[in-house]
C-alpha cells in the first residue's frame, strides 16, 4: 500500500511536536557556512512543505520533491496561504529529474530512510550530485540503527485527538536492517463519524560508513557526520544522523 495516503490528512496535525524550524535553521547555518545564501535549493521527500517553506522564507528559491500526490496537495496549500513561489514536482527521489542545476539538496526528517536499498540510496546520491551545481552540497539527515534496534523496533506509538487518532506499531528487523510501520488511522469525517485507514511503510536503517561509502562513491566528499541533537560527534546513543557532504571538483 502507498504510504502516506491517508495519513496525509493529519499529517501535520500528528507532526507539530517536529523542531521543523530547529531544523530549517540548521540547515540555513550551513548553507551559509558553504557560501549558499540564495539560490535554488532542492528539497528531497519534501512531504507537506514544513521545511520547504522555511528555507522559502529565508530567502531560499525552493523546489520541492515527493512521491505522494496526497502530501504535495496540502505542500500546495501552504503555498496558497504563504504566497510562496515554490516548484513542487510529484516524482520518486530515486528518479527525479529537474530542469536545471541547483546549488544544494536537502533532505530532513528521516525522509531518505524511506529508500530500503543501498542501490537506490546511491542512485540517489548520483542525481542529486547530477543537479548540483559545481561545488554544490547535499545536507541530510538519517534515523540511526540505534535508534531503530534501542528506541523504535518492537515498539508501539499511540495518539488519540478530537481530529482523529492513530497507532503506529514497529517491527524491527535486524539482520535486514528493515523497520517496518504498521499505521492504522482513524480520522473525523465531517458528520462526526470516524474513517478507518491503514498503511504499512518500510524504512531502512544504515551504518554511518556505509553512508559516507555511497556519498564518495557518488562523488562527494563528505564534510560532516554530527549526531543531530548535539551537533557533536557522533556516539553510540546518537538517534539521528545529520551529514553535509560538498561535489568534489573531479567528481
């Protein structure tokens, strides 16, 4: 089943406790840090906009990518009200294609976990290196195998709110290093009563030397691996992954 179909609806209602500014911030800092103050900037698996609209807002010519129409509709919506002219284009990241070069990728909340095949994952890394312009970099971040094996795997998440409610069960698999999600959903309809989806999405979780293996394959060289909440090196307990990798010259 497509993820992201009917959890699109609440989304960003079950999402408002992300740091999506926090992190649109650092991303900011160093873009800036790489001389990226403006420009067109490409945001990978950009879901409903959240952090698209930051990096709009501070000063940023966004494109934002995504495979589920569902979650681009409401990207658009936020748009409308923002008045922002950002380009959302429905493709799958391990396809994308644009019109030009971009001075950087991004790509944040665990959005490139969703990609279960270090085939794919480098694939990914090749295009975006494609597009960015010379010099360009590519910032993301990544869910941790400690995150999944310690914090996530066999465990199960549950929210109840007047708009509606999900549980979400986790299955971890550690020889595969896949994390599977089994949402159920059940969202107010405008008659009061409750709708029932169901989703099942895969995530992959990835060593940090396998990551930075298939980023200098792809032609990067890799400027940064940071555990994501402390902005230091990373530790065993480190649950997210940030990375700021630059196109090398002779890449």
């Amino acid at each position: 089943m497509d993820a992201y179909t009917g959890f699109a609806e609440v989304y960003d209602l079950f999402m408002d406790g992300v740091p999506y500014r926090e992190w649109a911030e650092r991303i900011v800092k160093n873009l800036k840090e790489y001389g990226i103050r403006e420009g067109l900037v490409l945001d990978l698996g950009c879901g409903t906009g959240s952090i698209t609209e930051l990096l709009a807002d501070a000063g940023y010519d966004m494109i934002g990518v995504d495979a589920s129409e569902e979650m681009l509709e409401l990207a658009d919506e936020k748009k409308r009200k923002s008045g922002h002219d950002i380009l959302y284009l429905l493709q799958d990241m391990r396809e994308f294609e644009l019109y030009g070069t971009v001075r950087a990728v991004v790509s944040a909340c665990d959005s490139l976990n969703y990609i279960t095949e270090e085939k794919d994952l480098l694939q990914v890394f090749r295009l975006a290196h494609n597009y960015l312009d010379p010099d360009g970099v590519i910032l993301f971040d990544l869910n941790t195998v400690y995150k999944y094996e310690e914090i996530l795997g066999e465990s199960v998440i549950a929210e109840n709110r007047e708009e509606g409610s999900f549980i979400w069960e986790n299955y971890y698999d550690p020889e595969e290093k896949l994390n599977e999600y089994d949402l159920t959903l059940y969202i107010k309809e405008e008659d009061g009563r409750y709708k029932r989806f169901e989703e099942t999405h895969f995530q992959r979780a990835y060593e940090a030397e396998a990551v930075k293996g298939l980023l200098e394959k792809a032609g990067f060289q890799v400027e940064k691996m940071l555990d994501d909440e402390t902005g230091g090196e990373l530790r065993r307990e480190t649950e997210r992954l940030f990375v700021a990798a630059r196109k090398r010259a002779d890449g």
